[in-house]
C-alpha cells in the first residue's frame, strides 16, 4: 500500500487529500465494511504540544454527531489510532459557498435561501449550547440532496462559560479574520451571536462578492471589525430587498446586544421576508431604506414610537399673547414711536456736515441737502435724494492676516522606524516582564531585522512582504496562545501602527 494509501482502523482507506481544516487535513477515503466514499479528517496527535488540540478533536466528533440536522455534516465514526486521531463523514460532492464565490456574487433568491439553511443549522446548535466559532464560505458545502451542510466544528466551545469541558480559553482567538466578530477578534469569550455576527458577513459576501471587512493583514481586518462602521450592501448590491440589507446591518452590530437575540428570530425573518424585530431592527430597517427611526426614550414603551421614516405631525407653533397691563404697568410702547426723534438726529448730522463744507472748502465729498419739510397738502420734491432713516454700518476693525505656518511632510522611513521602535521597546518590556516568553520575541526580533534591511535598500515590496509575514506570524501566536492576551492587548495597536506606517511607505 503506498503512502498515500493509508488504512486505518483496518477500513477507511485514504485516498487523496481533499482540503486542510483548523485542525488537520480531510482526505477523500473509502468505507471498505459498507462500501462507500467517506470523508475523513485526520490530526497527527504527535505534532501537537499540548492537550487540548486532541481534545478539542475528540470533542468535535461528539458534538458533531450528537447533532443531528439535515444542514449540519453527518458524523459515521471517530477513534484513534496511534496518533492519528480521526472523524469519518459524508462525503460532500460540494462546492462549497468559497468556490461558488470565485465566480462572482450569487443571485438573491439563491443567498435567501442559503442563509434560511444556515440560520436552520446554528439554531439547532445554539439550542444545544453548542458555538461553531468559524462560519464562513469554506465551511458551507452543498450537499448530494441540494441541501447546504455546515462543516468543521473542530474549534467549537460550549456555550456556557462556567462548563468545564469548554476548552478554548477566554482571550484566545480563533477563527477566520474576515469573519470574526468584534468581541472573538478581542480575544473575549463568545456565544451564539458571534455565529450570527459571521452568517452576517457571509451574506454580505455571498451578495457583493466581498465580506464587509478586509485589510492587508489580518491584524488590520480584526481592527475593521472593531472599530470600522458597517458598509451597505445596497451600495454595492442594489437590488438587496430592504428587508435583507436590514437585517445584514442588524446581524454585523458592533455589540452582541445589539444584534438578533438567536438564530431562530434571524429565521423568522428569512420566512417571512422581514426586518428583525426590536429597536436595533427598527435602525437597520431604518438605515437600509435611507430614512431616519425614531426610537423610543429610554424606559419608554417600545411599541410606542413613530413609524420608520414618518414625519412628526405638524403642529403650528403658539402665537405670542402679550399680556395685559395691569395697575402701575405702563402700557407697552408701539413699534416705531421713535422713528421721529431718530430722523430728526440724522437731520442735525447731515446740517453740521453741511456747515462744516461750506467753512472750509472742502468739495471732496459732496453732502446732500435734506428736503425741506413737506406740507400736509402735497409733497415737496427735490432733485437731491432723500436721506435713508437707517444707520450707517460701522466700519469693519482690520483683520491681522495669520502667518502661514509651513507644512512638513514627515518621512515614511522614518514613520516606519519609528513605529519598529516602539513595537520592539513594548516587546522587551514584556519580555523583561516575564509576560512574553524568548520564543515570542524571536518572531518580532526576526521581522525587524527584514524591515531594516528592506528599509536600508528602499525596496517598499520587500518591506510590505516583512510585515505580512510579521502579521501572519503574530496572528498564528496569538491564536495558538504563545502570546497570552494581556501581551496581545499592548501589541495590537503597536503593531497596527506599523502596518499602517507600511501602507504609506512609498520607498
């Protein structure tokens, strides 16, 4: 039998490799006893470190096929032999919703019906206290039966913090960066919401051909889920019902409380082809058809508040009564009483004015002389023209012109040095901490000893291929908890702000 022929348990034959989970290879095998195609995924036991990848495979198996449901991958067996733990499934002819995505973005009825069998499956997981951690396209199969099958539950966690079997720790992240939820990106402990946060971007992918987020790392990508606003899908899709791009708006909520309260409401509005209920589903609804909710003040009755995008009624504004003069009030003067007095100040200027031109010469600005006072029977007429009752405007105070301050244009070299500085000097700190072991720091001392170089020669591809490998190294440390989350915490931004100094460099 040739290496790539192996058997085990003296009856599933491996075939070819067929694809790499999170927890080890799949392989497209043959069930000897019943005669069919199988898949199984396998882990080599020896390469792992530690105990709780075993035993997050071992549980995968059990939680898997104690989940019975016609959108979720059917478990036949799992054991172990050697070190080679393994878990027999269906085989699915596929595609999977990855390869259907690198034709371009899928029609809607096809995503509306994609997402009911996904919302279907995580309700049937979540009632089981189950999390599947890692919704995305490559986990979504179809099926021989036209159905979708949800697959790789390897890094599922119970949902319930407090149960001793839940293996994955708080602060450890795990999952795929442009699926991950806010609060699994932060390395905080989840339930069922980050799945629907994840359903979430895999509509939104299935719709525009892109998740919501995705920078050039995966570092960048956590940070645009924490932090970015959440896009339209209507900007990108404009023919998404109003109903589905709310409830997309509603399912990628920043906060978990935020979002739908389980996969069974996300269901009921895939049913029945409406917005998700509630305040935050009133704002999605809100905002996916371009009008403003008006949203009930805090302890007030939430079905009680203006519809979606209805105008307030309009009421006339009070008219203003003064009130009556009462005894020793003096009664209130008229507008305009004293007009009079003001033409006959004007009248006494424009006079002096006049006086003082003819005393002493001075013809450089003729003043004009005033009509004289009509008579009660006709107006008189004058060819000068008639004073205005208004004041003059005084003259504007000059204005000191600011001094220009000059720009300085920093240097993207030494924006990127900089940022290494810092990131270094946090990385010895932690490590003279006792927070950060010697085989972390090597990962950092190694990346920038390739961004100096790339640095020294101007060579920007070289650089931006040093901090990929930096990102990609760190987010792999993080995930496989070498680097404990209080060191992450102090790291990320240092390390986003070499990314971005990255970004900028122009060599």
């Amino acid at each position: 039998m040739s290496s790539d022929q192996r058997r085990l348990a003296d009856r599933y034959v491996l075939d070819a490799p067929i694809g790499r989970g999170g927890m080890g290879e799949v392989w497209r095998a043959t069930d000897t006893v019943l005669g069919r195609q199988v898949a199984v995924k396998t882990i080599d036991l020896g390469r792992v470190t530690d105990d709780s990848a075993a035993a997050r495979f071992e549980r995968e198996a059990r939680v898997t096929a104690a989940l019975s449901h016609p959108n979720v991958v059917t478990v036949h067996d799992t054991g172990v032999e050697g070190d080679t733990a393994y878990l027999v499934m269906e085989l699915l002819p596929g595609p999977s919703l990855a390869d259907r995505l690198q034709e371009g973005p899928l029609p809607v009825e096809d995503v509306i019906g994609i997402a009911r069998q996904v919302a279907s499956a995580l309700d049937a997981a979540h009632a089981r206290g189950l999390v599947h951690r890692d919704i995305k396209p490559g986990n979504i199969v179809a099926a021989a039966d036209g159905r979708v099958r949800v697959v790789d539950f390897g890094i599922t966690q119970l949902g319930d913090a407090g149960a001793e079997q839940a293996l994955t720790a708080t602060h450890t992240v795990m999952g795929t960066a442009e699926y991950l939820a806010p609060e699994q990106a932060t390395g905080g402990r989840v339930d069922g919401r980050a799945d629907l946060y994840a359903l979430g971007c895999v509509l939104f992918a299935l719709l525009t051909g892109e998740p919501p987020f995705r920078a050039a790392t995966a570092v960048a990508t956590m940070m645009q889920h924490a932090h970015d606003p959440v896009p339209d899908v209507r900007t990108l899709r404009p023919d998404t019902p109003a109903w589905l791009a709310a409830l997309i708006t509603s399912l990628l909520a920043k906060d978990p409380e935020d979002r739908p309260a389980g996969a069974a409401g996300v269901l009921e509005s895939l049913e029945s082809r409406t917005a998700p209920g509630g305040v935050a589903g009133a704002a999605a609804a809100a905002a996916a058809a371009g009008a403003t909710a008006v949203l009930p003040a805090s302890g007030a009755d939430p079905t009680q508040r203006l519809a979606v995008g209805a105008p307030p009624p309009y009421v006339p504004a009070p008219v203003a009564t003064p009130p009556p003069a009462g005894p020793g009030r003096p009664p209130e003067r008229r507008r305009g009483s004293s007009g009079p007095l003001w033409v006959l100040v004007l009248v006494a200027l424009l006079a002096l004015g006049l006086l003082a031109w003819k005393l002493f010469g001075d013809t450089a600005t003729p003043v004009a002389t005033p009509s004289s006072t009509p008579s009660s029977s006709a107006p008189a007429t004058s060819s000068a023209p008639a004073p205005s009752t208004e004041a003059p405007p005084p003259s504007p105070s000059p204005t000191p012109t600011p001094t220009p301050t000059p720009s300085v244009t920093a240097d993207p070299g030494q924006a990127v040095t900089d940022a290494e500085a810092a990131l270094l000097d946090e990385v010895r700190t932690l490590q003279q901490e006792g927070t950060l072991d010697k085989d972390a720091q090597k990962i950092f001392d190694a990346a920038g000893r390739d961004i100096d170089k790339a640095l020294r020669e101007r060579d920007a591809g070289a650089l931006r291929a040093a901090r990929d490998k930096l990102v990609q190294d760190y987010t792999k440390a993080v995930q496989d908890g070498k680097i404990p989350q209080d060191a992450a915490s102090r790291l990320d931004p240092l390390v986003q702000s070499l990314s971005d100094a990255v970004d900028a460099y122009q060599g």
